[in-house]
C-alpha cells in the first residue's frame, strides 16, 4: 500500500499493475542487450578480409577484438555504477549514441589506429546496455513487489545473446562477403537506431536525482580513482597477453602493481567501485564471477581460432564459415531458454562444465581432413555450454549480489567474460603468430582442455551452488 505521493510516481512508472515484466518492457532491453554480441560475432569473419585490406597478417588484428573487450572489461561495471547514480535509461542512451559513432566511424576507417578506436566506442557503447536493464529488472522487480522477476525475464537476456551470436557469423559473412569487410560496422546502425527508439517509447523515465550534488561528491560516489585503476591494471595486462609468445614482462609488473595499488585504495574508499571486501567475504559471487569469465574464455576460443582457421587454412569464405557456427549459437539460446526455466543452477552449471571438456577434447582431433558436419557438431556442443553456464552463472549473481550494487555487480559479471575474451584473443593470436594451420589449431585445443578441466573441477567442488536457486519466487 502506497503510504505517500512519490511512493505512488516511483510504483506507476516503475511497475504497471496489468504486466510489469511485459514486451513493451522487456524488448528494449533486449535489444541494449544483443549490440555487444553482434559485434563479438560479425567481426569474426570479417578478420581475414581486413587483414588483407590494412596489409597486416591474421594474427594483428587480433587487436580489433581485444580493444573491445578490453573496453567492455573497464566500461561494464562502470556503467553500471553510473546508472546506479545518475538512473539507468539515460545510461542506456549515451551507450546508443557511443555505438553509433563507433559504427560509422568504424566503417569509413582506412588503418588499424582507426578500426581500434572505433571499436573502443563500440566497446563503450554496448557496455551500458547490460548492467541497465539488470538494473531496471530489479527494481521493477521491487516495485512490483516481487523478490525476483520471472525467470524467463533474466533467461532472456542470454538467450538475446544468444539468437545474436547464432545468426551473427552467418549473417556477417554473407554481408562481409557482398558488401566488404566496412558492414561489420556499418551493422550497428540500424541495430541501434531500432534500440533507441524502443526505448525512447517503452522504458520508464528515471527518477534518480541528477541536481543538487557537487563535483566532489559525484566523483566519491563513482570512484573515478577506482575505475582509473582498474583500467590501467587491465590494460597492462592486455599488452602483456598480447606481446605473447614474446612476453613484455615490464607490462605484466605493472599490472601486478597496479593492481596492488586499487586494493590497497579500494578498501579504503567510501564507495569503492571494486568492493574488495565483498569478494572476499562472498566467496559464492566471486567464484561465479569466475566460473564465467573462464567457461567464455573457453568459448570465444572457438569462436574466434576456429573461425580464422575455416578461412585461412581450409579456404572457407566467409559466409560459409559463419554457416559452420550456426548450430552453436542456436543450441546456446536453446539451452539457455531452458536452463531460465530451472529452478536450481547447480546441474546445468556442471553439465555446461562437463560439456566444455568433451568439445575441448574432440577439438584436439580436428584437422584439414575432418568433414565440416563433424566440425558443427563440435561447435554445437561449445554452445550448449555457453546458455547453460551464462544463464546459470547470472542467476546465481541476482541472487548473490547487494540489491543496491546490482548494475556494478552486473557489469563485473561481464567484465569477468570480457577478461576470458581477451585472453582468447592471446591464445588464438600466440598459436596463429606465424601461420594459420592444423598445428595451431592443436594448441589452442590444448590450452581448451586445460581451461575446461578448471571450470569442472570448481564446479563439482562448489557446494554452495547446491543451495542456489531455491529461493521461491513470490
């Protein structure tokens, strides 16, 4: 019962009595949600033509794709803390407008120095989408007097993801393939122009105070020391991983001090952006951010070594090695469509581990001779692993995470993701350094099998996941 006026504003806007989790709520998220995932899965087949157009080898463009996620890394859990202060619809805003200035960008460039920074937009951009409408889920979720939305809601935003990856490469290659390697920017466009308007119409207004508080204030409050660095931490180590198999050291000690550095000021900040204490002390949310960030890590590996090595070693195109990735992108939205219907997290979490050491396993057989339906049926089984385990792994974070923190929590879930990415853009561009071939491929299959006996192993020794997910649903 609504005890006074602004309580009364906040329920009808927030959280309309008829159907608060309804499509004209949901939709707009949705599509925020998929930008990142178009441009994680259009970009693959376009490496190789843009390798050929900037006169660079396979290996150096590797940088297109570690820009982004080393953005992503630094901008998600910022977003979310920005939207958290400052409300998250106009959060969600200033991310379409950063994508449509990457994409355009992006797609007049003429070297790599442009590319990458079209990319770091893009990077920018997409990273709002996420952690606002986590954020926008629960407090209607809240307002509507619900301890958790439905959980197909949260299962949407995987499965959006999903549907994007597996339609993505398909749809890129045949783009790229037509049009020129310039669509795998240009395809944000329209992506966001559409994104834009439904949520001009559809998502409620922000109530969150913007007035009345001073500089000082605002920068305590988001911890811009914070954020500065954690993404300087972040960037050595990136420059360390990429400058493998001839490793920086210098870039890897100052990540190391770095990172030293934002603990230390991290436990002494009134509002620190990376809550140290937290991870310490909620060991459940820390091993989820974890379990994540390695089960992508796993696979973007493929996503991106096999897709290199359908072109440039079996001399696909394209469009035909985005057809090869098709099935893992539509049992990924399968399995997550039904895992967001479970009510427990801790079977599909070990199945999807399980999963991930089987397909890292049947890789370490693939070479020039195996027959393409083999090769889908292995990357299928990648994809199966990726709905289970993300759906999974975000249930666990709603419930794990502080209430009022739950777009930065939201955010580090992806930056966890974006790390395993980057470190896949380290694998692959290390095994492809000289040459794309079956010997390559060998050694990713190797650093695979490695990664997928880890997330097993924390997983059937997590007993906190068995507890997970028993909260009822009012």
């Amino acid at each position: 019962m609504e005890t006074t006026a602004d309580t009364a504003s906040v329920q009808r806007e927030q959280a309309p009595p008829d159907k608060p989790f309804g499509a004209a709520f949901v939709t707009p998220l949705y599509m925020g949600a998929v930008l990142n995932p178009i441009n994680s899965s259009v970009i693959a087949p376009a490496l190789v033509a843009i390798a050929a157009a900037m006169h660079t080898s396979v290996g150096g463009t590797a940088i297109l794709i570690s820009s982004l996620y080393l953005t992503s890394a630094i901008a998600q859990p910022a977003a979310g803390r920005l939207a958290e202060e400052f409300g998250p619809r106009r959060v969600f805003f200033a991310g379409i407008f950063l994508v449509l200035a990457g994409g355009v960008l992006g797609a007049v460039a003429c070297d790599i120095p442009l590319l990458v920074a079209a990319r770091v937009l893009i990077g920018a951009g997409t990273s709002a989408g996420y952690p606002s409408a986590m954020l926008l889920i629960r407090r209607r979720a809240r307002a509507a007097g619900r301890q958790e939305p439905p959980g197909g809601v949260l299962g949407g935003l995987a499965i959006a993801g999903a549907a994007t990856v597996a339609v993505g490469p398909a749809v890129g290659g045949l783009l790229i393939g037509r049009l020129g390697w310039q669509t795998a920017f240009w395809i944000n466009v329209p992506v966001a122009v559409v994104a834009f308007v439904m949520a001009a119409v559809w998502i409620p207004r922000d109530t969150d105070r913007v007035r009345g508080r001073s500089a000082r204030e605002l920068v305590s409050r988001i911890d811009l020391a914070g954020i500065a660095g954690f993404g300087g931490a972040l960037t050595a180590l990136l420059v360390f991983l990429s400058s493998l198999p001839g490793p920086q050291w210098p870039a890897l000690g100052v990540c190391v001090v770095l990172a030293a550095v934002l603990v230390a000021w991290e436990l002494r900040a009134a509002n620190p952006f990376l809550n140290v204490r937290l991870l310490a002390s909620n060991l459940a949310l820390t091993r989820t951010y974890l379990r994540n960030g390695l089960t992508l890590l796993g696979t973007y590996v493929i996503l991106y070594g096999l897709t290199q090595w359908l072109e440039a070693s079996r001399g696909l195109s394209a469009y035909r090695s985005g057809l090869v990735l098709i099935p893992m992108g539509v049992l990924s939205a399968v399995s997550a469509r039904v895992v967001s219907r479970r009510s427990r997290v801790r079977a599909p979490l070990v199945v999807s581990a399980l999963l991930l050491l089987a397909g890292a396993v049947a890789t370490l057989f693939v070479d020039g001779g195996t027959p393409i339906a083999v090769l889908v049926a292995i990357t299928a089984v990648f994809g199966l692993t990726s709905g289970a385990g993300t759906v999974a792994n975000q249930t666990v974070l709603y419930q794990e995470a502080p209430a009022d923190s739950v777009g930065t929590a939201s955010g580090l879930l992806r930056t966890f993701g974006y790390i395993g990415s980057i470190a896949s853009a380290a694998i692959t561009g290390t095994a492809f350094h000289t040459r794309v071939d079956d010997t390559g491929l060998r050694h990713i299959s190797w650093a695979l099998v490695g990664i997928a006996a880890v997330v097993l192993v924390m997983t059937v020794l997590d007993r906190q996941l068995a507890h997970a997910g028993r909260r009822p649903t009012p």
